[in-house]
C-alpha cells in the first residue's frame, strides 16, 4: 500500500495541473471509491485529535486515498477521510517514530499521519 500511495503521489505531483471544482466538494470529489480501485486494503490509522489506532479501509482510486470503517462500499458510503495524494509532500517509514514495526507516515501540507500495516509485504505492495 505505501509504494503504491508513493508511486501515486509522484505520479499526481509530476501530472497534476488540476483546478479544484464542484466536483471536489462532493465527500468523492467526483471519484467512483466504490468499485475499480487501483489498490484497496487494511490499514491502521492513527487517530487525528485522539491519538487512538483505529483499523481502516483503505481505497486508493484516481489520486485520491479514501479510507471507510469496513471494507464494504458502495456508492451511499461516506469515506471517513481522503487524502488527494497531490498534496502528499513525503511517504516514508516510521518504525523508528512510533517504535512498531510495518510504520510509516505520510505527510501533507497541513498535517502527518502515522499508519501500521499488517506486514511488510503489505506495506511495500506495488
């Protein structure tokens, strides 16, 4: 999931000239999340105010990272979260800050989140 999301990030970074519309109000931003996703997972999320681990579903679909309570979306699911992986400045490893292994954090403009995934396999998935 990390490479993939940093393989995702450099790709948006390279190719992004994109203006923000209507479309990227809606809690989607125009992205079908619910089916067809480039890469799709369990993750553990570190909590944003609580700083609670929390186990997620992760969607990563047309630039943007989504992440739900359970792995069954549809189209009236509403992402927890979403991260346009544009913004995303560093995708790195974390099992130093956090002292868990499989750590990595990924950080944006505004903020960093930390992530434990199950395995390295899984962390490093192309």
């Amino acid at each position: 999931m990390a490479a993939s999301l940093w393989r995702a990030v450099m790709d948006s970074v390279s190719g992004s000239s994109s203006s923000p519309s209507a479309l990227d109000a809606a809690p989607g931003g125009g992205v079908e999340f619910w089916h067809g996703a480039e890469r799709a997972g369990w993750l553990n999320k570190q909590g944003e105010y609580i700083k609670t681990w929390r186990r997620r579903w992760f969607v990563l679909k047309q630039g943007r990272l989504f992440w739900f309570k359970d792995p069954a979306v549809t189209r009236a699911s509403v992402p927890r979260g979403v991260i346009p992986v544009a913004s995303c400045l560093t995708v790195k490893g974390a099992e130093d800050v956090l002292n868990r292994q499989f750590a990595f954090e990924l950080s944006t403009p505004a903020e960093t989140m930390y992530f434990i995934a199950d395995s390295e396999k899984e962390k490093e998935v192309d």
